[in-house]
C-alpha cells in the first residue's frame, strides 16, 4: 500500500487484537486527519477492492473489528468535540472522542449524553454509535440508537451524505440514520455524529445495593418493580463469581454473596415500595452515599476486565429475553452450567432483561458449542442474541437463526439487500454481522 | 374487482376525502378482516400489478392516502388490542385501533402510550405509525418512531414478516423497525403492532397559561428554558387568529389575545424559574387547575378543525426550525405574510421548533407559492419540512430539496433503491413520498 503513504496519509503495519483477542491483521493501518483524507482511502479502496475496517477504540466485544489484509482506518486523529449547543440541545462530535471526555465537557455545561456501556473510559463515540451500545442507564434511557440524531458517513464509493437532522423532529423520508446506527461499520464511515443531549437530572436518585439469595429471586424483583410501574434510573446484578473477581483482581474487598448484588438507583417516591419487594424476595438492603456508589458503579463497569484477568480468553455473552420471562432463562443458564460442567458468571443489566453469562475459555471447541446453546435460550424464549455488544463474525450465526425464526427469512434478504445497495463492491467491514448471518441461512436452506 | 369479492372478501366502491381534501377515487375498497385476508388482497394486487393504498381513519393532512383507481384497503375491522403487557411493558394492537380508545384502556392499568397527535380522538394507531405521528406531548416523550418495537407487515410481494422485537434492546441486525415506521404505506401492510409503553407519571405537573405579546417573544421564552436546561411535558402555542377561530367556531370563550397564549405543563422544581423567565418577556401567566387544563387541551387539538371551518379548504403547514432559529423563521413567516397580503394563523409544539402556519385557500395557485416559500424557511434555516404529518404528495418536493440540500442527492438515491427492493413491482402506495421526491429531483438535475 506504499501508494496510501504517497498520498500524504499516516500509515503505519502494526496488528493488534481486540478485547476478546480476535486478530486484527491489516495490510496497512491508516490514521486519516479529517474527513477528505478518509474520502481518499475509501476510494482508494473502492478502485481496487480491497476491504477496509473503521476503528475506533478496539473495545468490540464480537470480533466487529477483526480482519486479515485489509485497510484498518483507525479515526483516533478524529477526536475534536465540534460544537456544545444549549439551546438545540446537541452535541456535535467526531468520531474517535472517548466517551468519557465527551460526558465529562457536557456535565461542565448541565448536560449529558445518558447510554454509558461499560467501556465508557475507554470507546471512541464513533465506535459506539457504529455498535449502537447500550450501559447501565439503559433501563431509563435506552441505547445509543435514542440518541444519534444525525451523521455524516463516507459511504462505501467514497461518497460523503449526512443522514438525519440536527434535531428530534424530522420526517424528511425514510428513517436512515437508524439504518447506519448500529450497522458496525459495514454501511459506510462515520465521520461526524450529532447526538441529542439533555439536561442533568434534578430529582434526588437513591442508590440501593441489596445483597440477594440468587439471581432467580432478582429476576422475581424485577418483575415485581415492573408490576409496580416502576422504572429505575439502574438496575444491574452481578453474581458470586463476579464479585469474587472483583475482590481477588481490583481488590474491591466487596462482602461476598451467594447469591450476587443488585444495584438499584430509584426516584425518591418509589422507594420504599422497593423496600418492601426487596424485603419480600429477601434481598438484604443498604442506601449508598454518592461516594459507595460512584466507586460500585466503577467496580461494576470494571466486572468483565477482572473476570476476563482470571482466564486467557473469555467469551461475553449478551443476550436479552423479556423481562417476563427471565426466570426461565435462569433456570436454561444453570441447566446449561450443569451440563458442561462450568460455571459461567454472570453480570446483567437485570432490568431490562439483559444478561452477560460469561465463559472462561479452557477447551475451545465445548466453548464454542456451549456459546451456541446460551444464545439460542434467548431464541427460544423470544429474546434476542444480542442487546448491546452487536454481531460481529461471533453471532452471526445466532443471528441468522434469531431472525429467521422470528421476523422470516425476507428479513434477512432485506438486510442484505440494503448491505449491497449501499455498498456495491463489498468492501467495507466484509464477511461479518448482515452478510455474514444471510450467507449463513442461505447456506442451510441450500444443504 | 369482481375476483376480490369472489374470494370472500367484503368490498365496496365508495370514494372518500381526507382532512385536507385530497380525493381518494379508488376501484375497489377491501375491508379485510385479518392478515390472511390482507395477504389475499395484497397477492392479487401484485399478480396484478394494480396500486394498493392502506386507510386509517383518513385524518392524513398530505395526501398521504390519495388515489385514483387503487384498491384500498381499509383497516377498520382489525381493531383488536391483542395484549397489555404490564410486566414487559409493550401492548400489542391491531393497525384499526383508535389511539384515544387504546389509551383509555392503557390509563386502567397505569400505563400510557406517550405520542398525542391532535388528532387521537380520530386516528387509528396503524395510520400514526405510518405516519410516525406526533403531538403535544412530543417535546417530552419524542414522536411515534421512539415508540415502535416491532411490526407485522405483509410486505407488497404478499410474503409476511415481523420486524424488530417486543423488548427495546435489540442488536440483531439492521433496524428495520425505524424504516417501517413513518414509510408512509410505501413499504407495506402494518398487520399487527408491538408499541412499548410507559406508567403514567407520578409527578405532579404544573400547567401554566400564560398570554404573549406576540410570537416573537414566546420564541424568546423557550430558548431561555432551554439555556436553563428546563425541559416541558408540553409547550404549545396559538395565535390570536386561532383563538378567534376556537371562539367562533367552538364557542370556545377564550380570553382574545393580540400576541397569543402559551401552554406549557411543567414538572413543580422548575415553576420559579419558568415564571421568572415568562415575567421576563411579558407574558400574563395563570395556573391552571386540572380542569381548566384538560378543557385547553381539548381546545388546543380541535385547533385545525375550528380553522379548517373558516375557509372552504386549508393547507396546513408542519416545518420544523431548530429552537435556536425561531426567531428568524417567525420573522420571515411575517415577511411571507406581508409580501401576499394574507394572515397564516400559527398553531406550534412551539416546544420543539415545530411550527403549523395555516394557509387558508382563497386563490390556489398562490397558496400553492406561498406554500412552497413556507416550507423552503425550514430547508434554509437548517430545519425540515415536515416534523409530524409527513410527506404524501404534497411535500414530496420541498422532501426532496430538503434531503439533497441537508443530506445529498445519494441520500434520496438509497431511499429510492430500499423502495425498489422492497416494493419491486412499485404496488404499494405508489407516486408519493420517497419515490416522487427522488423523481422530482431526479429530473430538474436532468432539466
């Protein structure tokens, strides 16, 4: 690729991993400074047919950013907040900002940017708009998805378009700008992200740390708080094992529980019918001050490096099943970890049904095996294989099964028809997630 | 049509008009009674290469519904609520159900489906999908497309899918559901539809009247409760000949008032500061009693419908500016107003930019200028031109300016090509939104 380098670009060779260690070995890294340099490399690689992969922090969880001779476009020189607007309440960002920065010059101005996935000290905004992530206030405030509300993207011919509007009302046309939020980098690069901000919450929040009998009596509370019509601000458990993590790699020299934590923080008027279904399911309750909370927020963000620390490799699951159901899918999860023999700790964003069983990889191929069967409880209760973390080449698979099974194969057809709409040659961020799902399914149709 | 009757299907050949009065002369009106029937109609008319126009309950302001010589297809007899779901909270309702009526059944189990066009006493929910309607309450809770967690669709090839998932966190796959919702019935047949829904607020909420010297300074006001991070439930706006037509319309008894009335409903921690910031620019305020407000409510939604009966027909304008530029729209919509010697009566979700000049039809070709020049101040103030009523036929060609201008002429092309790929044989709703704007643009380029 001496040519990229004769056009002025910043290339460099290294091969990197991502955190889950799937290999990243470029034929050249580009490091373009604005967004008519990422124009020159798109075309460049749109002329010849050469695979190109965005990056933004290498914090993918599912292989997104993986590749094998392709051009990495690593956005890390894109990194300028462009514009704080208090009145339309917008930031305007490039892509390679970390998020916590980000948050950190909206709340100097009373404002914040709410989806906080647990990587937050780490990602790039651009990543996480590409993966459409989620966090711990994703119970109140969703997922990256409620909170794009434009982008600029050099499409895959190297053509620069925005989608969206600076604002929240528009109906101009179909909506767009969810099509490429969340599509990992196979629809085009992000060079340019509006995303709505709002203002930092007045009401007083209390924060609650229960210690449980198990996670099936969690799930009992949640269903019970949803009864209720009450919706947390955060609802996340982390079980025995992960606390336990915790306590032997940071030293968090949290109280041991059988049964694991649930981190709650509540409006004020709700809670002491919290107390009560806490009280009802057993949970043993303690109200944090902001300094025990702030440092168990941190400690629960943390929960997947310490437990990844413990094994070589680990496999993070995320799947999702409705709230209704999530007794069930306890009890699939323990059925499963007898089966095999392991124990998968468990870290979940509990309230809205999203649960990371983890697999510390020590035999590859019953890993794999037993990655599949997690997945497809989500399938079979009616849940999704993924909530936060995205496809990747990991679950496409599971994907392909998941909406097949519940939207139809013309699903999939209409996914990868847009796939080759947009990108005609098929070279950005090829062979994995829409593609790489409907190529899957095809296949077993065809055997 | 005699074949559609032959399959058992109850048809009729009556024509219609919609709320603006675009003619619908259709061949044959289908009223099927579930999915089945619907794909029967849908199958026939793709064999058949005949248009197909799915009806609502007819309130589209843009000609969103018109035809000549299609089959329409009335939805009225599917209009079951298939479940209340208070533990995962979504409700999964057929397309024929009145939005008013399935909130009444949401408020008896604590729940509300947040979106209020002005319409909802009439709408059916399948047609604010289409739509991706929004309302009063929209500066809060955002429009329909924040409210869509899945939908059925029989697809304009007859075949059926489910797009999205009944839960919020989804990774799995392109989101097709945001693309659905809003397409305005050139994509498909909504059959069934999964909306996620909230509890009704515990908050005690204050509503405010406040009368305006003008418009002008009622833009000032919501600026400044944006700059103090204070975000409304509802912020609305009328103006003095919207009151007018309110009292002599619907003996309405309102207070005239030169410059207008504001509403606003606010939560109790922000009242000081509203007040002060009213007080500021001169508004009159009072405090309301629940009473007062649900009457100025209802008021407020029959606003159009009090306008509409001064004049033989309206056109009713929808741009959006952002908040940070309304002042500048309110001050060229004054300079339209004097360069054609009439009055727009201004109905606004004043709250979110969002702004409905009434052009009453004395002279169509000059309302049709006038129209035009309306909607080209949300295309040159960095707005849209439509927030919430959507594109029909009407704005397919300020839709159009507006996306090439903001976005780039791609942008229309890849609307157009998700069109072609899903609708192959260009059946559903056909000559409208996404399809005639890229056509319009499409041939002044080759002009």
């Amino acid at each position: 690729m001496q040519s990229l380098k004769d056009m002025g670009l910043e290339t460099s060779t290294e091969t990197r991993e991502d955190f889950v260690n799937f290999k990243i070995n470029p034929s050249v890294v580009v490091y373009p400074r604005n967004e008519k340099e990422v124009v020159k490399v798109v075309r460049y690689a749109y002329e010849n047919r050469i695979p190109i992969v965005p990056w933004g922090a290498g914090t993918s969880l599912t292989g997104a950013v993986s590749c094998e001779g392709c051009i990495l476009l690593d956005m890390k020189h894109m990194s300028n907040i462009l514009e704080i607007n208090d009145v339309d309440w917008y930031v305007r960002t490039q892509p390679g900002v970390n998020l916590e920065f980000l948050n950190k010059k909206l709340m100097e101005k009373g404002f914040f940017l709410p989806p906080d996935p647990a990587s937050f000290f780490l990602c790039s905004v651009g990543g996480a708009v590409a993966n459409s992530s989620g966090g711990m206030r994703g119970v109140k405030y969703g997922t990256f998805r409620d909170w794009v509300l434009s982008l600029r993207v050099v499409l895959p011919t190297g053509e620069v378009v925005q989608v969206g509007e600076p604002f929240r009302k528009n109906r101009a046309g179909y909506d767009l700008v969810h099509l490429f939020t969340g599509s990992e980098g196979t629809l085009g690069v992000i060079t340019e992200i509006w995303f709505r901000i709002i203002p930092l919450p007045k009401e007083k929040m209390i924060p609650i740390v229960s210690f449980m009998p198990d996670l099936d009596s969690t799930a009992g509370v949640i269903q019970e708080m949803r009864k209720s019509g009450i919706l947390p601000e955060i609802a996340e458990y982390i079980d025995s094992e992960v606390i336990m993590a915790l306590n032997t790699q940071l030293n968090a020299e949290l109280r041991e529980s059988k049964g694991g934590l649930l981190m709650l923080r509540v409006e004020e008027h709700d809670l002491e019918k919290i107390k009560e279904i806490l009280g009802k399911w057993h949970g043993d309750v303690s109200i944090l001050n902001d300094e025990e909370w702030e440092r168990l927020y941190s400690l629960r963000a943390q929960s997947a490096i310490a437990l990844k620390a413990m094994a070589k490799e680990m496999y993070v699951e995320d799947i999702v099943v409705p709230v209704s159901r999530l007794m069930e899918a306890v009890k699939r999860l323990k059925e499963l970890e007898r089966k095999y023999q392991v124990k998968m700790p468990v870290i979940a964003h509990i309230g809205d049904g999203n649960l990371h069983p983890n697999i510390l990889l020590k035999d590859k191929e019953i890993a794999d095996e037993l990655f599949h069967e997690v997945g497809m409880i989500a399938v079979e209760l009616g849940g999704s294989v993924s909530g936060e973390h995205g496809i990747g080449v990991q679950k496409a698979k599971l994907m392909g099964i998941q909406v097949k099974r519940h939207g139809g194969m013309k699903v999939l057809e209409i996914m990868k028809g847009i796939k080759d709409l947009v990108d005609p040659r098929g070279i950005m961020n090829p062979g994995k997630y829409v593609e790489l799902a409907y190529n899957i399914m095809k296949q077993e149709r065809n055997e």
